[in-house]
C-alpha cells in the first residue's frame, strides 16, 4: 500500500526541511550545539535515553555530522537520564545501534541529507551511508568517486556510490517573501554582495574585473557589508546580471535568490553535480576562473539586454519550479519511493 503524501516524517539533526515544508505530517528532534537557527520552529530535544522510535513513520531523515565527536563508541556517563545531546554525533550513533544495514522488516527507510560545504563524505559517516536508502548530497563531486579519499581500498564504493544523489540549498518560504514583485527598473549592471575570505582567489579576481568594468563606465554595484535580506533582494531586482562566485560551497543561496529577483546569476564553473542545474545560456552565465572570461561574459550579455531579460524570466520560472524548498522535499521523498521499488 502506497505512503500517503506528504508522508509521515521522523526528521533529526541540526536543519529542519522537511518541519519547515510539512509541519503537520514531520516530527522534528534536535540534536546539535546550537539552536538559533530553529528557535521559530517545533522541535524536541533528543536525550540518549529518550530516542524516537520509529514506528508509524514512512521516512526517517537524517542531517550527518561534519565532524566526529567520540570515535566509535560512547562513554557510559553519556548516558545519564535526562542528559541533552550537545553532539550531533550522538545521535547517529544512536540510529546506528538500532538499526541493521539495508534496514529491518517493518523499519521506515533511512534517507540522508548531506548540506554541508565539503565536498568529501568522511569515515564517520560510512555506518549511515552504509544503512540508509538514498544519500542526498549537496557539494556531490563531479566524479562522485571523489567524495571518498581512500576510494581504492573501498571494497563498499560501488554499493556507496549507488546511493549518492545531488541536491542543493533552494529556496525557503521566507527568503521567497522577501523576493520583489515584478516590474523594478533596472538601474544596475552588474550587482555583487559577499566576503571575501570564503574564496578569495575566485572572489577576488572577479571583483578585479567588475572594477575594471566600473571604470568603462558600466553600472557597477559592490556591497561588502551584511545587509538585511529585503535590502539584498531589492538591489538583486535592480541588477541585470549579480555576480555569483562560490563561497565555502559551490551551490549557494546567491544562484537562486538572483534567479527569482529576475536578475541572470554569473556563476563560475561547476566542479560538483547538480540537481536541476541552472543552464548556461538559459538560465545563467558560467565563466572560466582563468584570465578575463568574466568581463568579456558580462560585456557581451549585456549587449543584448532583451535576451538578458528573457534568461531572467526562465531562471525564475525554474527556481519557482525545482529548488523551492517544498520541491526539494518532494523530490526526496519520490526519489526515496522510488528507489525502493
């Protein structure tokens, strides 16, 4: 007999996806050292001696740990009653001791989400790859063989390999709220808003380049502060084109938020697999990192400012249709179903 949909969720870790898309079906525990980010949302924190069980959910959903807290075991006085789970890690040792590879009889499917920045799945996390269903992974390398760093002495990498998928950030509720409505003038050229330090090769070197812009007169917009999201959004919608290198990941919030303000993202070329990729050309412009393929990309889209606009419209139209949060988590799940069949 088919889940229903959405289907009932056991959501745990430090994000909540899936709470935030379906809070009437998703049961949300926390486990991490800070909750800043989910203080809006309904959530339990998990005790070691408290875990959920998971009968009565169609799906479990795991966020990983980017680093291992205890190895591969866990001290006793852990487990003391009532004691919060300060470590992530936790957790999934938790999940590990209660389930067997591929899953139980009657046990609902394990599924992953990777979000991290790191391109690498790392050793501690192998006990969860090695049990769930699928593992959906942000920064998936080109060649997901890449994600293992001993890859040839990995006598799982096949089976591993087989379970990966890309997804990325998209875009939640409240970043789309703050998106401008239709019809803002474009008064700049090119926008850029970021720091430097996250990648300061790729970063800096375009910024070079929008200066050199700048002084031929193009209309240039620098924004080097934080600013709120509103702010950022309005001066996106001005923008024809916002310059979108990557950050400590290559999939970032910038690529999307561009496309649904209607302003075409410059996005440096991939090294990771994507989901639903924004397309060159049609969606966006990607450039070389090497010598100044960004300046002739912007020079030379610019010169034909209705193409330009007609890439914005279907950026947006893309976005609105595969990286919403709502078509993540649907994208998951069916993905999930389906692998199981």
């Amino acid at each position: 007999m088919p889940a229903p949909f959405p289907p009932r969720i056991l959501e745990l870790g430090e994000f909540c996806l899936f709470k935030r898309t379906w809070p009437e079906t998703t049961t949300f525990h926390f486990a991490g050292p800070n909750r800043d980010g989910i203080a809006d949302v309904p959530h339990r924190v998990l005790t070691p001696l408290s875990f959920p069980r998971t009968e009565g959910f169609d799906l479990v959903v795991v966020y990983p740990p980017l680093e291992p807290a205890f190895g591969s075991t866990l001290p006793r006085r852990l487990f003391r009653p009532g004691r919060r789970v300060e470590s992530l890690h936790m957790l999934i040792w938790a999940i590990m001791s209660r389930r067997r590879p591929g899953g139980g009889a009657g046990e609902p499917p394990l599924i992953v989400l990777d979000m991290h920045d790191e391109r690498e799945i790392f050793q501690h996390n192998f006990a969860l790859l090695d049990r769930c269903r699928l593992y959906f992974k942000r920064e998936l390398p080109a060649d997901p063989a890449k994600a293992f760093r001993r890859r040839d002495r990995d006598h799982n990498l096949a089976a591993r390999l087989a379970r990966l998928r890309p997804i990325s950030l998209g875009m939640s509720r409240r970043r789309l709220e703050n998106v401008p409505a239709a019809g803002v003038e474009k008064t700049i050229d090119v926008f850029f808003a970021g720091a430097l330090e996250h990648a300061p090769q790729i970063r800096g070197g375009a910024l070079l380049q929008l200066e050199a812009l700048s002084a031929q007169g193009y209309r240039v917009d620098i924004l080097r502060e934080r600013v709120p999201l509103d702010t950022f959004m309005a001066r996106c919608a001005r923008a024809w084109l916002t310059l979108s290198p990557e950050g400590l990941g290559w999939d970032c919030f910038r690529h999307y938020e561009a496309a649904c303000c209607r302003s075409v993202p410059l996005i440096n070329q991939p090294g990771i697999r994507r989901y639903q990729p924004l397309r060159n050309g049609v969606h966006a412009w990607y450039y070389e990192v090497e010598g100044n393929d960004l300046m002739r990309i912007i020079v030379e889209a610019l010169a034909d400012r209705q193409h330009l606009a007609a890439m914005a419209e279907a950026a947006r139209h893309h976005v609105l249709s595969h990286h919403r949060h709502e078509d993540l988590c649907r994208y998951v799940v069916e993905a999930a179903l389906k692998h199981g069949l």
